[in-house]
C-alpha cells in the first residue's frame, strides 16, 4: 500500500529534508581537527581538510586537466634532442600531485570538486607516455613515492613538499632509470655516506597562510633530516679523482622541491647513482627558473653534465608560457649560433646595441642571441623595423628569484625575413666590451 502526503504538505516534508540534508551536509564539511574555518574559499589559497591532519591544495592537488598539447611535446623532443647532440642526456621527472601519490588522506568533499583518482592517475600516466613516445626519457616515480612512506608519508601534512622520505624514494627510482642508459660508464665515480641528522622543520609559507584560519595549531612540517657526504679516498679505498678529466658530471635543476635541504634530494641522487650531483635548483623558481638560469651560463656551457635531471611539479605546465622559454632552452642547448662581427655591432649611449644587417640575414626561424656583457643584467629588448614599417619588439626578464647570466635568446618567428638592415637591443645592464650578439637557425629542431 502507496502513503502519500495529502498536497498540502507533501512539499513542505521534502523541503525539511531537503534543509536537512543541505545542514548535515555542512556540518560535515564544517568539522575540523584544529578548529579551521573558510578554508575552500579563501582567496589567497583555497584548500580542503583532509583526514589526520593533512591538507590539499583545491588548484595544484586536486587538479586532474595536466595540461602537455603536441606542440609542447614536441618542443621537448627537440630540447632532448638538442642536450643529447652536445653529450647531455635529459632526464625529466614530473612530481606526482599530493592526491595521487596520497589518496587516503583525501576528505570526501574532493569528489565535489571534480576529483576522481581514476581519471587523474590516467591523466598522469598519459603525460609520461606522451613524453616517452617523443623520445624525452621521463621517470615516473609516483609508485616509489607510494611505497616509500614507511617511516614516514611522502609529503608534509600542512604543506605540499615532499618529505625526506619522498625524496629519497624518488631519487632511488630516477637512478634505477639512469643506470640503464648509455652513458652512465662516462660518470665520475665517488662514494658517498648519508647519516640521519635527527627531526628537522622547513619553514613552510603554505602553513602560515593556513595557520590564519583555524583555531588549533596545525602540524609543523618536519621530517627525518638527512645530510649526504662524499668520503675521501683515504676512507672508502675508491680514488674518485682517478677517473680522468673525460669523466662527467649528472645536474639537477628543478624547484624548491629539489632545493629543500631537509629533504635532501640531491644527496640521496649523488647517494644512489654514487656520483656527484650539482644541484641548480631555485625556490620559487616555477617550471623554468631554474633551467632557464642554468643553460645560459658559462657553467654548463663550458661545463656540460652527462645527465640533466630536470624536476618539476606535474602542475606546473610547460605550455604555460606558450613555446619561447622551451625554444630558448633548446637554443642555448644546441650552441650554434653564427656571431655577428664586432665591427657591425655599434653602441648606442650607455646600454643599447645597433646591428647592422645583410638583407636576408635572418631566416625566418631564426632565435637572436644577445649577450650584455654583464652577467648581472636580467632584462634585454629586442627592436626592429620590418618591411612594411611597423615595428617588431620583444622582451626578456629574468624574475628575480633566477640566477642572472646576462644572455638572452629571442625568436623573431616568421618576423626574420621581414627585417630591415637594423636592429636594436636594450639591455638593463651593459659592459660595451664584452657584448655579443649571434643569430641561431632552429630549423633543424
């Protein structure tokens, strides 16, 4: 037998329970180990609260759309391809997103937000298969990171870095990768020791915007410290300067995940490959800070590593800035650009070049190079009128967490063959006899 409300109050029950339900609901999402309140909406960063104590950012964490079209791929294939010609093999490692290396920490309000693990771990492995397909060797290092957290999880509670322990799981898999490439009998060899240096805090930025909105103090972000040494000979029986001068050296750019000193990722990859890592990475430096930096200064030009590990959050997508900063790494790897004479390069008061020019002299693909002269200088302006006399303009700055190298890379497009015989170049900084300027053809790429 069928009850039915009389009409009069059918609808009033269902808008009780309907209330009802809406009031549980957020009672739910209202609770909060530490008394944390307006979390998903604040402005400055937006996050939910998971369970014991660990945090998610709603943009970075719960992202599943990571962003790699063709084009980008491709333009890493030809970055790849430009290193390996001159003896550097590119080891890139996307960082796996909080969420997917620790999805049992997630609160239930993440499916409201779009979060499925299925189609975000998808995602992740198709931007590692894309990149293989292209040549580029990518590790994926989101199941060591997984299996990794027996001391301790892979990342903080209140913050999105990885712990010592995430990092040394990772660092193992990218040598397990390394060691299976040609090249790795060029490395210099050396034994290294790694010692525990007791519980150590970072200082975490993330968990002082948090802090403002709850109650309760949230968990420090510390971790297992560890610091990685390499012996003397004396002490381990290996002569790591018998290696000879052809032996090489293994780089690591990347963020302030690989630049966080409690986590040690460069002792545990120096650890593991047993061979020096010279770490370049830059805090705050995004996807390209710290590559940008490192490819056009003198260190690697005269200097080039066997191995360039490059690490970056999966997030931070490398089309982001459209095609120039891929093509203005790829420029600086491949280093053959032709130098325009002194005698056609004229100085203009205290900080702009002149060039003169041969009609034609700039294909269309072409990247000018620019060098101030002064490795301090971190922003140049490229000027030239075309054909139909309008003007092409394009600047460089180098933000200001970057190591400063003074040298520049602009592409000119399909502008080049439309170029009169002049162009200008504005530097911040200038010394008149140390410039340089070079036209680079990236057809090949």
């Amino acid at each position: 037998m069928r009850y039915s409300l009389p009409k009069s109050s059918r609808w009033p029950g269902v808008v009780v329970c309907a209330l009802s339900a809406l009031l549980l609901h957020q009672n739910v999402r209202a609770e909060s180990m530490f008394g944390c309140a307006n979390l998903e909406t604040d402005k400055q960063l937006s996050v939910v609260e998971g369970t014991q104590g660990y945090f998610f950012r709603i943009i970075a964490d719960l992202r599943m759309d990571q962003q790699l079209s063709e084009h980008t791929a491709d333009e890493m294939a030809a970055l790849s391809d430009a290193l390996e010609a001159g003896g550097t093999t590119l080891v890139y490692v996307p960082i796996p997103t909080k969420s997917l290396v620790m999805p049992e920490y997630l609160p239930r309000q993440a499916r409201d937000y779009g979060f499925d693990y299925g189609v975000a771990k998808r995602v992740y492995d198709d931007v590692i298969t894309r990149l293989r397909n292209h040549g580029v060797v990518t590790v994926d290092v989101l199941g060591a990171m997984q299996r990794g957290g027996e001391q301790e999880p892979a990342f903080f509670q209140a913050d999105f870095h990885w712990t010592s322990s995430g990092a040394r799981a990772a660092a193992d898999e990218i040598a397990s990768v390394i060691q299976q490439l040609p090249g790795i009998d060029d490395l210099a060899k050396a034994s290294f020791e790694t010692k525990p240096v007791g519980r150590q805090p970072i200082i975490s930025t993330m968990r002082r915007l948090l802090q403002a909105s709850c109650k309760q103090a949230l968990p420090l972000p510390e971790t297992n410290a560890f610091t990685t040494t390499e012996m003397a000979a004396g002490d381990s029986g290996l002569d790591i300067f018998g290696d000879g001068p052809s032996k090489r050296a293994v780089a690591l750019v990347g963020t302030s995940y690989s630049d966080l000193a409690a986590s040690n990722f460069a002792g545990f990859l120096s650890q593991a490959l047993s061979s020096p890592v010279t770490n370049y990475s830059i805090s705050g430096g995004n996807q390209f800070g710290s590559i940008t930096s490192y490819l056009t200064s003198k260190v690697f030009a005269e200097a080039r590593p066997r191995f360039l590990i490059w690490e970056n959050p999966i997030y931070n997508s490398l089309g982001k800035f459209g095609d120039a900063p891929l093509l203005e790494l790829r420029t600086a790897a491949d280093q053959s650009c032709h130098e325009i004479e002194p005698d056609d390069i004229s100085t203009v008061g205290n900080s702009t070049l002149e060039i003169a020019l041969q009609d034609g002299e700039i294909p269309n693909s072409a990247v000018i190079y620019a060098y101030s002269g002064d490795d301090r200088s971190r922003q140049a302006t490229l000027r030239f009128r075309l054909n139909d006399g309008h003007m092409f303009e394009s600047s460089i700055r180098r933000a200001d967490r970057m190591i400063s190298t003074g040298r520049y890379y602009f592409p000119v497009r399909y502008f080049g063959m439309q170029a009169t015989q002049k162009i200008n170049l504005e530097f911040d900084r200038m010394s008149a006899n140390e410039v340089s300027v070079g036209i680079c053809n990236t057809s090949g790429g």
